[in-house]
C-alpha cells in the first residue's frame, strides 16, 4: 500500500478555507473602525460627531446615528478624505447616514471611554436620577445623572420634542455626543448651559425612538 501523501495544494486550499486568503484577512484589518465618536463632513461647514453604529436587520445595510449639523440628505459624508457614506435624513439635532463604502470601513459596537473601548450590548432607557456618562469630542468624558425627561427644546429652525435633560456638563463642539447608561446607549447629545469647569446641564435625544423612525438596530457587541 503507498503511504498517504498530504499534497501542498491540498494542504494551501484548507489552510485558504481556514484562514481566508492573505490579502482578504489583511484588507479586513485595514479597515478603519466605525463607530461613535468620529467627526465627519460634508464640506464647508457642515459637521458632525458620531453617535452610534446601526443596521437595518442583520446581516443589513450599515448606518450612523450622528449629532446634527452633517448635511442634507444627499449629501455625501466624509472622515477627512475618506468617503464614509451619505446622509439619509436630517434633523435638528440628528443625522443619519447611510455608510455605503464598506471597503474602508469596519462597523464597532463600542464609544470611547474613560478606560478604552465601551461596547455596547444594549439601548434600555435608563430612568430619572440613573447616571449617566457621555464622551465629547472638546471635552472627552464626563457623567452626571438624569434629571427630566420629555422636555422641549426651542431652536431657531425648530423644536426638538421628547428631550431628556442631564446634570453633565457640556460645552461647544460636544454636540452629537454618545450617551450612555453603563453599557446601554441612551441618546445624542442636543446642547446645553454652563461648561465643564463650573458645571451645567445638557441635553440629550433619546435614542430608541431615532432608531424605531428610520427602521434601524443599534450594532451592540
């Protein structure tokens, strides 16, 4: 009987099976993280910060829930020069952008918080006077407790219904910030008074009637 030879070409296509070919497992590392937390925009001066990462259903189509102020919808939305995707909806306060360049692009459950990445597993809305923290991009990471719910806000373009109104500080260029209740998402950050250095209030939209409008799923981990 001839002993058994395990050919090389056998042995390359399992390994291939196995680990993926080199140049797939390696463009998938390249793939910059998608998530809450990044500036975006859409030329001139129009930007925004990144919520939370969302889909349609699973596997879907990938979307950002981002503060206000990205673009119209339409408009293409950008990470310095890098095509992130295209604002689908715009309201005062909130973006949604459908992420339609998925070469780049890796989506992530997670914000960055006071110890590293926050992964996110969940939205339960938190209750009044639960705590709760959001990480801004002037200002990074600061908490606070819930204070009212059902608030509205008057701006000169609009009024934003259904608000929760925080004890965390906030300060211009904060805007779009994720909330959070431990590892629940809560809301984008609205605006506020006062600053982080002889304190104030915020306020937040919440974040399950967002995704309940447009149809979509928070990405937990």
């Amino acid at each position: 009987m001839r002993p058994f030879r395990f050919l090389p070409w056998l042995l390359a296509a399992v390994l291939a099976l196995l680990l993926g070919t080199p140049s797939t497992a390696l463009a998938a590392e390249q793939r910059a993280p998608l998530g809450g937390g990044l500036t975006l925009h859409s030329g001139g001066d129009h930007r925004c910060t990144t919520s939370f990462a969302a889909t349609d259903r699973w596997p879907g189509e990938w979307y950002l829930v981002a503060g206000g102020g990205c673009g119209r919808p339409g408009d293409t939305v950008r990470s310095g020069e890098r095509v992130v995707g295209m604002v689908i909806a715009a309201e005062t306060g909130i973006t949604v952008i459908h992420v339609t360049n998925t070469t780049d692009w890796k989506l992530v459950p997670w914000i960055s918080g006071p110890g590293g990445r926050l992964t996110l597993t969940g939205s339960a809305e938190a209750p009044i006077g639960a705590s709760v923290c959001r990480t801004g991009s002037t200002t990074g990471w600061h908490c606070g407790v819930i204070q009212a719910k059902n608030q509205t806000i008057v701006y000169p373009d609009g009024r934003v219904h259904g608000v929760t109104r925080t004890s965390v500080c906030a300060e211009p260029g904060d805007g779009g910030a994720p909330f959070v209740h431990s590892d629940q998402a809560q809301g984008v950050l609205l605006g506020g008074s006062g600053n982080c250095a002889a304190g104030g209030s915020s306020y937040f939209v919440p974040v399950n009637p967002v995704l309940k409008r447009y149809g979509l799923i928070l990405f937990t981990g």
